[in-house]
C-alpha cells in the first residue's frame, strides 16, 4: 500500500491544540507511518471526507499536470495537508516535483528529492488547494498521489490516495489542461487505509537510501551499510536531465562537517568539494578545493551550487544540493554528463576561518569511478593495506618484540647447557623474535608509506611516533653487529644502550598503537584501548614477577659469593651467546628455572591470545559491522 503520513499539530505552550502544524509538515515525517500527535492520537480510521484528484490519468515524460485537494461538499475545511506521487511499485519512490504557487498557501520540502513533495504554509481554514506536478523524466509507469489531510489537530486521515497515473514517454499522451471539475464519488466500499508490510519495512529507515543503484548512485562509509540502511555517512547523486542532486548525510557522531568530492583519483588533491557545515542552528554549502600536501581545503565561489534543502538534527547534518552538469574550478572542468570521477566522502570534527579542517573522523574514497548519469552503489577503496599496516605492527610490537625481550631480561640461566644453532637458548629466541619484530616493522612502514603516498596529514601523534620506533628498530640489530667483545670495557655501554633502545621503541610502539585507534582510517572501535590497557597491565605484571625470581637468584648469589663460591652472570653483563662464558659453573640452570618455564608458557599463550583479538579486531574493522554480516549469514 502506497502511504506517507503528515505530522498535523505540533504546538506550543501558548497555542490552541486545535490548529494544525503552523509551518507546515516537517521533512522528518516524510517516511512516517504513524503520527505523533500529542499522546499518540490516532488517525482517523473512516473513510475520508477529503479527495485527492489529478486532472489527467496519463501523462508524457517532464509534462505537468494539476492535482487537487479538497472536501466532498464545499463548506468542508482542513487546516493541514502533506501531498506527494509514489511509484507503485517497491522501493514506492517519491518521483516528480511540484512547481512553486503564486498563493502563498504552499511550500515545496525535499522527501529524498528536489521539491517532490508539498505541504501548508498556514494553518488556516481551507476548502482547495491546487498545484501542479511535473512528471519525472527518469520514470515510466503508474504512480498514485498520497496525501493525509488534518481538518483539526485531533481528526486526521493518513493514505489518501488518487487514482493511477499513467507516465508515458513524452509525447506519446499529452496532458490536457485546466482543473477538472468531475469528482471521484466517495463510497461505502472504499478500504480503510492500512500500511502493507512490505511497505512499511520499507518506509520505517531513512528515506536516503531509496532508490540507491535503481535511480541515483549512493556511497556510503562502512562498507555494505546500505543493505542495513545505517550508515556512518552517506552520500547519493541522482541526475535529472542536465540537473545533479547531491544528498549528504553524516552519522550521529556531532561532526562540525560533512563532505563529498569529486575526483579524477582515489586520492584527495586538486579535487572540487561541496561542503555540508551547521552554523548558528542551519546548515550552509561551500564549494572548495583540495590541496593535500599539506592537506588544505580552500574555499571557492559557490555559484556553480544551490542548496535546495537541509537540516542540523540530533547531531546528524543533511544537506540536498544542486550541481551544474559542467562547471570549472581552478581551471579545472568538471563535465558530470560526460566524465568519470571518483567520489570522495569525507566529515571532520573541527573547522577553520577558511574553510573545514582536516577529515579527522572519516575519509574513505570509492574503489572506482563511474558516470553519474548511471545509477550504481559504489563500493569504497580497499584499505587491504592499512590493514596488513596494523596487523603487522600488532604481532611485531604486542607479540614478537614483547616476548623476545622478556627471554632476554630474565631467562638467560636457563636451558643452561641448552643451545640451538650454536647458541645459548635464550639468545636464540631473542634473536628469532627480534628480527621478526624488524621485519614486520620495516614491511609494516613501507607499506603503509606507499599506501599514503608520502607523510599522514593526520593531525594525530601516531605517525610521528611510528617514524620514531620505526628509526630505533631499523638501529637495533645494526648496532649489535658492532658489539664489543664480552671482555671489552666498553661492552657495559653497548649493554645498556642496547637495553635502552629496545625498550624505547617498544614502549613507543605501544603508545603509537594507543593514538592508531584513533585515526578515522583504522576504524578501530575506542573499547579496543581497554584491551590494550589489559595488555599492558599484563605484560608489567609479569615483568614484576620474574623480576622477583630475578632479584632472588641475584640475592642467592650474593650469599654464595660470601661462602666463596663462585656466582654466575648477572644477565646485564654479557649479552654474547659464546661457548667462553659457559664454564663449568653454568652446567645448571639457576634457581626457580622449573617455575619461570610455566610462567613464560602461560605468559606466551595468553599474550598470543592478546595479538590474535588485536588483529582479528583490525584487520575485520570496522568490527560492529564484520559481525554483523557474519551473524546474518550465519542465521540464513
């Protein structure tokens, strides 16, 4: 069943409860299926005393006909009304527009397209209303005027609804002119309007999304949200003859920007923007141009761009926009009609004198560009790379290098007697994590350097101090090349400042990896930072306790040493895997060794356990959403 409903009455303190909305209905309503009259009152559920009534039942392609509200005897008044034309047929689209009245007793809204809808401007008593619809040129078919009429603020009636219109090519069945005067008789038989269930599932989300991929092309951030119809952002273009409608849409996370690009790539530079920004309680457009090294969005004249409607509700911007088919910007032609582009969609949470700051909330590109005349739902870019970035520096810093520096600070006396490859066994592990941990991290920073094309505008610490542990970890092994001899005097210094720098970068890692949740391109839920917490307060509860067993063995050394006997040594001072320091006295692990060996294998599996969660969450972000599709197939 085809329906909309009008919001008739929504008053305030000081006016009568028994007049209609005084501005008319509010776009909010546009989709609704039921009121929200004061309490819930209910509409009306008899057969309506009020008509809609279309001059003509066929019409060509961008002609225009008259459609007409009004009682079944003439001393029959309403005070509200709300009047579009629906397709007949799934998703039951709004189509056409209504043309501006000289009256002043009409005002046109947008209900997911450009004055296709129409509503009162008073409240005040009325018998007719007259306006004239021109049929779509994107549309063949019946389509069936909806209306619900207010006579007062407690009597409505939701559906009313016209009989068929036939839409033709043009030219195969022009309109014949004037109102006319032979009304549709109401009878007895004539079905209550109810909303059907397909309808209804239809209606009950945001109207954005009607018609994306059939008759406009929308892109939405995450990946496959149009199919829930809940995006984070949205943008949809839909073209009309030579006129382009932009629609943008942010998610409910109080961006102070909402912005969609037109792009010759997949990269934001020397790009056309149109801006979507709330300003003392209204949303404004600007057009603007990208420079992105460094990122700087300039603010351009505007004249190629006409806003036709917007809202600034519940943290939530929209904006609907009209576009000239071609237009020049910084000597830059952009031909809607002709060219492909990419659309760049991007919001941010700050803004500057001269223009919106950096997308710190979101930026994501489509994976490709196509025509806007031609209606599809782009996917967005791969961000294979950024992921591979994260899951790389995740199992080199959390795992790898956690690990390989535990086995080197407390485990160096024990497998005493124990080698592999020729070298003492926890040499061996710490060379094998460690140069895993560069590995990964060289890789990790190459790719996501590529990937970036040179340095993150990001205004967020996380890649300067990932070029710092990146610099640090790249000197590492270069400088244990060099090591002096265990004899050396200057060996102490080696030791300590290779200590100091591999616990520099690890500690600068974890940091680094904190501040990555926070960038918009990761996509990282913020509760990932209570797992990281939970890593770190692990991993130094751990450190304390071999520190005990640490400080006990050095203790029992000590009171070996005032008995004369001789003491292993301390692990600081010889970090060389060589046969000349396992003498005799080193045939036998230290004191406690049976228990740190439990302790460093519930430290690795539950540390592995760690790494795995970290990456499942980085590489499956946005993760909401990943569990999501895999719940619903799961259940299908």
């Amino acid at each position: 069943m085809l329906s909309f409903i009008l919001l008739c009455a929504v008053l305030s303190s000081f006016l009568q409860l028994s007049h209609p909305l005084p501005n008319g209905a509010p776009e909010t309503v546009c989709f609704t299926l039921m009121p929200f009259h004061g309490g819930g009152i209910p509409p009306q559920n008899d057969i309506s005393p009020f008509e809609v009534q279309p001059t003509v039942n066929v019409i060509g392609q961008g002609q225009t006909l008259v459609v007409e509200i009004e009682g079944i005897t003439p001393e029959l008044k309403f005070g509200g009304f709300m009047l579009h034309a629906r397709s007949v047929t799934p998703p039951y689209s709004v189509v056409g527009r209504f043309n501006p009245t000289s009256d002043g007793l009409v005002k046109l809204i947008s209900c997911n397209g450009q004055d296709n809808t129409v509503t009162h401007v008073s409240p005040q008593g009325k018998s007719r209303i007259a306006v004239e619809w021109e049929a779509p040129l994107d549309y063949l078919g019946p389509v069936v005027f909806n209306a619900t009429v207010a006579q007062d603020y407690s009597h409505f009636w939701v559906g009313i609804e016209s009989t068929p219109v036939q839409v033709v090519p043009r030219g195969g069945a022009p309109p014949s002119g004037g109102i006319s005067t032979t009304r549709r008789p109401i009878t007895s038989t004539r079905p209550v309007y109810e909303p059907s269930p397909v309808a209804s599932n239809i209606l009950s989300t945001d109207p954005i999304y009607d018609g994306c991929g059939s008759t406009k092309s929308c892109f939405a951030v995450p990946d496959n949200c149009l199919k829930q119809r809940q995006c984070q952002a949205v943008a949809t273009v839909t073209a009309r003859g030579e006129r382009f409608f932009f629609e943008i849409k942010s998610g409910h996370n109080n961006p102070a920007y909402v912005a969609v690009g037109l792009s010759t790539d997949d990269r934001m530079m020397e790009d056309s923007v149109i801006e979507c920004v709330p300003q003392a309680g209204q949303v404004n457009v600007y057009a603007s141009w990208t420079v992105a090294r460094p990122y700087n969005a300039v603010r351009q004249s505007g004249s190629h761009l006409r806003l036709q409607n917007a809202s600034y509700t519940d943290g939530v911007i929209y904006c609907n926009v009209e576009r000239d088919a071609r237009s020049t910007v910084m000597g830059k032609t952009f031909d809607l009609l002709n060219e492909k582009y990419y659309l760049l969609l991007a919001s941010g949470s700050s803004i500057r004198d001269s223009g919106v700051a950096f997308h710190d909330i979101l930026f994501r590109p489509t994976s490709r560009s196509a025509r806007l005349t031609d209606p599809t739902n782009f996917e967005a870019a791969s961000v294979l790379l950024y992921r591979l970035h994260g899951a790389f520096m995740l199992i080199a810093w959390i795992g790898t290098a956690s690990a390989g520096i535990l086995v080197a600070r407390y485990f160096k006396q024990t497998w005493v007697g124990s080698q592999m490859c020729g070298k003492d066994q926890w040499f061996a592990w710490h060379r094998i994590f460690m140069v895993t941990t560069w590995t990964l991290t060289m890789v990790g920073f190459i790719i996501i350097f590529v990937e970036v094309q040179g340095w993150s505008q990001a205004q967020n610490p996380h890649a300067i101090l990932g070029l710092v542990t990146t610099i640090i970890c790249f000197f590492q092994p270069i400088g244990a090349l060099f090591r002096p001899h265990p004899g050396s005097k200057n060996r102490p210094y080696f030791n300590w400042g290779h200590w100091f720098g591999g616990n520099a970068a690890h500690i600068l890692a974890i940091v680094t990896i904190f501040f990555a949740v926070k960038l918009p391109r990761a996509e990282l839920p913020e509760w990932m930072d209570w797992i990281l917490v939970a890593f770190v307060a692990f991993h130094v509860f751990m450190h304390f306790v071999f520190s005990i067993f640490l400080w006990t063995q050095i203790a029992g050394c000590a009171s070996d040493r005032s008995s004369g006997q001789r003491i292993t040594a301390f692990p600081m001072t010889d970090m060389t895997p060589s046969r000349s320091s396992m003498g005799s006295e080193r045939k036998q692990d230290a004191p406690y060794s049976k228990l740190r060996k439990i302790l460093l294998g519930l430290y690795l599996t539950i540390l592995i356990l760690f790494v795995i969660a970290l990456v499942v969450i980085a590489v499956l972000a946005p993760i909401e959403t990943a569990v999501n599709e895999i719940t619903t197939k799961i259940n299908n």
